[in-house]
C-alpha cells in the first residue's frame, strides 16, 4: 500500500481525559480507512501561563473513550505559556484505531495541536 501524507490541527480543545479524549487531526480516521496512520511530528502548544498541559497520546477513537483505557502512547509536557516540537522516526509511533489526545491541567485549544504524519 502507498503511504499517504497527512497533517492537520485539532478542531475541539483538548480536555481531562475523563471528560473524553480529541482527535490530533480532526477529521482522521485510519481504522475507517483501512489503514494505520504513523505520526511523525506533533507540535503542542500551552496557552496558560500558570498551568503545565501534560498532554497524553491515545490509539482510540473519539466515541470510544472511557476511564481507566490502557490504549496510551506516550505522554509529552508542555509548560505554561510554551510550545513543544516532537518527532518520531519512519514507523515509530502507529496509530490503528485513531490518534487522539488528553490533557491533565493547561489550554491546549482549538488549533493548539499540530500533527503530520502518514497512513499506510
């Protein structure tokens, strides 16, 4: 299968993750597709000046999200006020069901994150 690029931003806040986790790309859906979506980059940026956003990766879709899912990928820190740049290698972070994201405290908000990436 080729690889198709993709990016995009968030198109809803992110929030507590008990209080439902967002799409990184709004609009992705690779297990709809058939596909796996691989993120190579995400940039994150915190709008609170007082609050550290910890913000965490997910591989579960939007409706399907519940206390205590162990589909976690990884959790990136954001202080107050600042932005963060991460990059994974060719293959390093897949997503199957959907690649969505939750925050503990901070403003992450619409438009916050930026992601790009493939489906394959």
């Amino acid at each position: 299968m080729a690889r198709i690029p993709v990016s995009g931003i968030n198109d809803q806040a992110l929030q507590a993750f008990g209080s439902g986790v967002r799409e990184v790309i709004s609009g992705l859906d690779p297990n709809g597709d058939g596909r796996i979506f691989y993120l190579t980059q995400l940039i994150v940026a915190n709008e609170s000046l007082t609050a550290q956003a910890d913000v965490e990766l997910w591989d579960i879709d939007e409706a399907t999200a519940s206390d205590g899912d162990t589909t976690s990928r990884g959790k990136i820190i954001v202080g107050p006020g600042d932005t963060v740049q991460v990059t994974w290698g060719d293959g390093e972070m897949p997503f199957v069901l959907n690649c969505c994201a939750s925050t503990t405290a901070g403003t992450v908000a619409i438009g916050g994150a930026f992601a790009s990436g493939y489906l394959a």
